[in-house]
C-alpha cells in the first residue's frame, strides 16, 4: 500500500518496516533495526528487464523527504534515457576517492579477510596491526588527502625519501605500534605496502594502474649479525645474574631464545600442548613459513620444566601479571638484560637467531639440518620427519645448545647421546604413525 512519504510517515516507521511512495513509483523508505530511516529507488534502465535499487541517502543526514523525492526523480530520468544511475554514483565515488578513503577501504578488505594473499589466506592478525600503523603513521599524514587519481610516482618517491630522513618520525605512547620511525629500512617496507594498496586499487577498478611502478626502492642491508664469543659471556652473565625486578618466566623465555634460534613470537606463543616431552619435539600450529615442528636439545626442554605452570596454564613463558602482552614483556625483558650485559643496542631477539644459526655453521651442521632446527623455509626437513632423520636433528640441537651454553660461562650443560641408526643397504620405509605425530 503505497502513502505519501513525510515528515509524520516516517516518524511512525518501526524498525524493519518500509513504505511505498505514492507520488514516485519506486521511490521508498526503509526503517533499519538501529532505526536508522534510508531513502531508497527502485528503477529499471531503459532497455533492461532487470530491476535495480539505489541508496540515495539516510533521512536528516542531510536528506529531507522532499529533496529525497526530487533525487528519486531525477535519478528515474536518468534511467528512462538509458543511463544507469547506480554506475554513475560509483564513477562519482571513484573520482573523487582520496588516498585516505582508499586505505580505509583496503583496510576494511583485510580486516574482514576479503583481501587475500598468494597462498589464498588473508593477512595474520598481527601483520595486520603492523600494516595499519605503517599506513596511519606514515601514509595518511602525507598523502591521506590526495586525490587518488591526482596520485603519482613523485609522491611516492617523495614519501619514501621523507621516511628515511626521518622527517614522519614520531612517538606518541609507550607500544611500538604507536611509533613512527624513520630510516631507509622502514621507507622501504612502508613504500612496497602502500604499492601492494595501489595494485589492490587497480583490482577494484578504483584506477586503471599503479603510480608506484617502477619505483628504484633502496637496496636491503643484509643482516649478518651475531654475538661474538666475548658477547656470548656477557650475556651468559646477565642471564645469571639478572636485574632486579625483571620477571623470572621471561629470562627463561631469553635463554630458550638463545638455545633454539626461535622467533619471538614463536617463542612467546609456545604453549604447552604443543610440546612432545618424550620425543622432545614442539608442534607450532601457526609460524611465520605455515605450520612447523622443532626438535628440541635436552637443555631447551630442561627450561620449559623448570617453569611454574598453573592449573589453566596455557603459555610456557607468561607474563607475572593477567592482561600484559607478552611480546611487549619479553621485549623489555630482553632490553633490560642486554643493557645489564653492557651490549650494545643491535643485539635483538633476531640476531639470537642469526648466532644460533652462525654456531651450527662453525660446528660444521648442514644448512637443511640448522634450517630444520629453527623453522626457515627453504628447509624440507621440517615437518617431514622419518625415524632416522629425527634423531640426528636431536643430536644437532644439542651440539649447538651445548656450544652456546659453553660460551655463556655454563659447563653444567646436559650431554646428549644420541644413538644413531644402523646404516641399511635398503632406504627405510616412513612409519605412519610416528609420521601422522610429527607432521600434526
């Protein structure tokens, strides 16, 4: 039943419920579940059989129901001439996008993972964050207001150029993800993101190509730090001795770091379930290269029993206090022993992982063995364990958590012995089930 649409009809409109136009064919109001009043139209385009609807807006927002009634009319003549009203509302919401609106809606594709990567999976919650910051903190405060299809080379070289002078630099809060620093290392992650946004744009036809093709980035500096042997001792030290105050579950965490070349967060999200004490083997579901496992050395494994853990326990290494991140905890921890060791500040919880991997090269270990140990990519031992390749990995573990050990000043280290399979004329058969364990 179609009535007139003012002021008093839509007042009475309960949520759910929508009204016809009397006057307008096609011209209609909704009443959303928030109550939320929208004006709407339903036409069809000269020559097409295929009805569409449009929003023209939301009422008093600024949309009056004679101006939405006047639109409505409007937008009939359009389509009774053959133009398609709806097409030429998105041609006018292209062109007059922004760099800043463009981010918004790149954001919103990830959060809610309708953007995907290469491998078909959308981005981890924590790449997220660290993509919003780099893009609220040096992006948006450059080029948040530039049209997009205003948008050039020239600004993204003068973005990246800006960056690495240090000239969006800033700090706002205590957490990192609310710092902005410079250098040429941080101009170039935050220019390949912003060019991974401008191709994302190019997909949704939001414009026809990228204004950052082509842009000369600055070379990588390769990381090759390690501790040298004397650092070694320092922080075997530290590590004994700790500062007062520093929480005893996250010096663990430092030490485990040390004796198994782990990442951060892979060392923070350890969780008990996930450890195989028996076989000495950490199944982690969730890694930067995809589901990995890790043998263990014995001194890696004496760590995480030495650790207190509650009824309810689910992380290995937790914070003292409910509510703290333990990433952030681990991080001022690591901080505050590295100052107490008197070490510089390039020495990172990465460049733990660079030294592990430098001592497994001096002790004469294969690259697929450390590779193996620590979880890299390129390495085909993980997660393909057999009954004879594992224990040769536990036997690697230990020489190179013993070394470490040894060079940080503790002699009490556990010695492994590790017996090694026979040598067989005839290649060994994989067992199911120990291969159904290790690859889960």
């Amino acid at each position: 039943m179609r009535t007139k649409i003012n002021t008093k009809t839509l007042a009475a409109l309960k949520p759910g419920k929508q009204i016809s136009d009397a006057t307008c064919v096609g011209f209609s109001a909704r009443c959303q579940t928030s109550g939320a009043v929208s004006f709407n139209l339903r036409y069809k385009v000269k020559g097409s059989a295929k009805a569409q609807v449009a929003v023209i807006g939301r009422w008093q927002s600024p949309w009056t129901p004679e101006d939405a009634r006047v639109e409505a009319t409007r937008l009939l003549l359009e389509a009774a001439q053959g133009r398609d009203p709806a097409q030429a509302k998105a041609a006018e919401t292209v062109a007059a996008m922004t760099v800043g609106s463009l981010v918004a809606e790149y954001v919103a594709a990830m959060e809610t993972g309708r953007l995907l990567l290469r491998s078909g999976k959308p981005k981890k919650p924590s790449t997220q964050a660290s993509d919003i910051g780099r893009l609220n903190l040096h992006v948006l405060p450059a080029l948040g207001k530039v049209v997009l299809s205003e948008l050039t080379k020239a600004h993204c070289e003068r973005l990246m150029h800006a960056i690495a002078a240090g000239d969006t630099t800033r700090r706002s809060g205590r957490k990192m993800a609310n710092s902005a620093r410079g250098g040429r290392g941080a101009a170039t992650r935050v220019v390949t993101l912003f060019a991974a946004v401008l191709a994302w744009a190019v997909d949704q036809n939001f414009i026809s190509s990228n204004p950052s093709k082509g842009l000369r980035l600055f070379a990588s500096a390769r990381r090759d730090r390690h501790l040298s042997e004397v650092e070694y001792s320092q922080l075997g030290r530290a590590l004994a001795n700790p500062p007062p105050g520093t929480p005893p579950s996250m010096v663990a965490a430092v030490e485990f770091t040390a004796l198994s070349g782990w990442r951060l967060s892979e060392v923070t999200g350890l969780r008990w379930d996930a450890i195989d004490f028996q076989r000495r083997v950490a199944s982690l579901a969730d890694t930067k290269t995809g589901p990995s496992t890790r043998p263990l050395s014995q001194a890696a494994i004496a760590i995480v029993k030495a650790q207190e853990r509650p009824p309810g326990a689910v992380l290995v290494f937790a914070p003292s206090r409910r509510g703290q991140r333990p990433s952030y905890v681990f991080r001022a921890t690591f901080d505050k022993l590295v100052r107490a060791a008197g070490l510089d500040a390039t020495v990172t919880p990465h460049v733990l992982r660079h030294s592990f991997c430098s001592v497994g090269g001096d002790l004469e270990l294969s690259e697929s063995s450390v590779g193996g140990l620590v979880g890299h990519a390129t390495s085909s031992m993980t997660g393909r364990y057999t009954h004879r390749g594992l224990p040769a990995l536990l036997a690697a573990a230990d020489r190179i958590s013993g070394k470490i050990l040894e060079l940080m000043g503790d002699d009490t280290a556990p010695v492994a012995v590790v017996e090694l399979p026979r040598p067989s004329a005839r290649r060994p058969r994989l067992q199911p089930a120990l291969a159904g364990e290790v690859a889960a």
